[in-house]
C-alpha cells in the first residue's frame, strides 16, 4: 500500500468533545443499571426462603471413613448433608455448633429422612480408621454418619479441600499443640452445592455468633446503663433458619439456588 499519498485527518475538537461526553454518559448510565440490578437482587433474596447458594464442589475427593471403606464426596449426590471437623481428642471443639446439630435433628419428625453427616477428624488415619468411630456417636442412631480422615499424612490433601472446596474459613492444622480450625457447619444440597442463610452470603458460623453473644451479655454487665445495638444474630435465630434451610431442601429436591 502506496502510504505517501494519505493526508493526516481533520480532528473536530467539537465531535471529539461530544464523543468523550458520549462514553462518559454511556459509563454512568451503565453503573447506575449495575447498581439497580444488585439492589433489586438484595431485595428479592433477602425475602426468600432459599438457602443461599455459595459453591458447587464439582471435584472428586477420596474419603476413608472410619468403618475402612474408601468412598468419594461425589457418592453424596441426591442427599442433604450437614458437614463439620471435629477431633478424636476433643470432638467439636464449640458446643453450640453441636447442639444446633441436635436441635436440627430432633426437629424432623420420626421416619423422616435425616440429613447424612460428614465429619473430617483432623487426627483420623487411614491406616487405622476405627479409631475415629466415637466421634459423634450420638448420631448414629438418627442417621448415616461418614467420619473421614483428615490427617495431613492422607494419600489426598483432604485438609486442602475442606479450605478450598468445602469453604471452611481456615486451613485446620495443630499450631503450638492446639487445634486450630473453623467450627462452622457447611450445609451441602442434594447437587453437592454448599448453601448458606437465606438471603445472605454468611454460613452456619454457630461458634462466631455464641462468641458475639458473649460479648454482648459482658458488655450488659459491665454497663447496664448503656444502651447497645442489638445483635444481628443469635444462636437461636440462626438454628432455625438452620432448620428451616434444611426443610426447604428436602420439599425443593432439584431446586438449584436463588432465582
């Protein structure tokens, strides 16, 4: 191509101006619609029922649970699950979560299925599973229970997973002779989707919120005069919605997330 023959073109500081103002209007315009979409989506979920969806664990994971028996977190597709970490040393280290576990049980009828439980016991071997077999075996009667070893020392970095896939907030490991590890529980739907409280991105912290309660009662004391927010959430509330997340999944089988 001949270049020699081009002229520079003619720039209309005018058009040029009225083009920048153009883009500028097109980009508010667009933020303000991004706004409104996220608004309008607040509003319609922080009214709904469903539990929130968080995550879908499409990864395979081999589990050796305590009767010897390798198994994969797949298999607990078409099941409602309720998952937590526990030790053989100490079982769950926050009493609340373990009986917001009870109230959730004992808050559906006889002859009605229960939800499975996963429990990963951080000092559980997969050469010598038996030994997790008393963890939680309260339980057994109620439903199935899988306790799968989660030592460090496991063919699979099943402690990586429950950081990464099963969304545990911090990676459990022993730290100066302590268990250090998040109490929550990880609700799973029958699609392996990980939900949450409804209308809300916060999980089943039942550990976090009877520290907040605490909190708030030594404050009471300390002051009683002095007039404090309430709380956002209570152990109370947050075990019914519990409840109430796990009836809905059971009547919305192949329901995948908010609309």
């Amino acid at each position: 191509m001949d270049v020699s023959q081009l002229e520079p073109a003619d720039r209309d500081p005018r058009k040029l101006r009225n083009t920048a103002l153009l883009l500028v209007a097109a980009m508010i315009v667009g933020a303000f619609s991004i706004l409104w979409a996220y608004d309008a989506f607040g509003e319609r979920t922080s009214k709904s029922d469903r539990p929130a969806l968080e995550y879908k664990i499409n990864d395979d994971c081999r589990l050796v649970t305590s009767d010897g028996e390798e198994r994969d977190i797949q298999d607990l597709k078409g099941k409602v699950t309720l998952s937590l970490i526990a030790t053989i040393e100490e079982g769950v280290a926050s009493e609340t979560t373990v009986e917001a576990l009870r109230a959730a049980m004992a808050a559906i009828p006889e002859g009605v299925e229960k939800p499975h439980l996963l429990v990963f016991v951080l000092d559980g071997s997969e050469e010598a599973p038996e030994g997790m077999a008393e963890v939680l075996k309260e339980f057994d009667a109620e439903t199935t229970v899988w306790r799968v070893a989660a030592n460090e020392d496991g063919k699979v970095s099943v402690r990586a997973f429950l950081k990464n896939r099963m969304r545990f907030g911090t990676y459990p490991e022993k730290r100066d002779g302590e268990w250090v590890y998040d109490t929550k529980i990880v609700l799973l739907d029958h699609h392996l989707q990980i939900r949450g409280i409804p209308g809300s991105n916060e999980g089943w912290a039942f550990g976090l919120v009877a520290g907040m309660e605490e909190k708030f009662a030594a404050a009471k004391i300390s002051d009683p005069d002095k007039e404090l927010m309430p709380l956002p959430m209570t152990t109370e509330r947050l075990t019914q919605f519990l409840i109430d997340s796990i009836t809905y999944l059971y009547e919305n089988p192949e329901e995948k997330g908010q609309k």
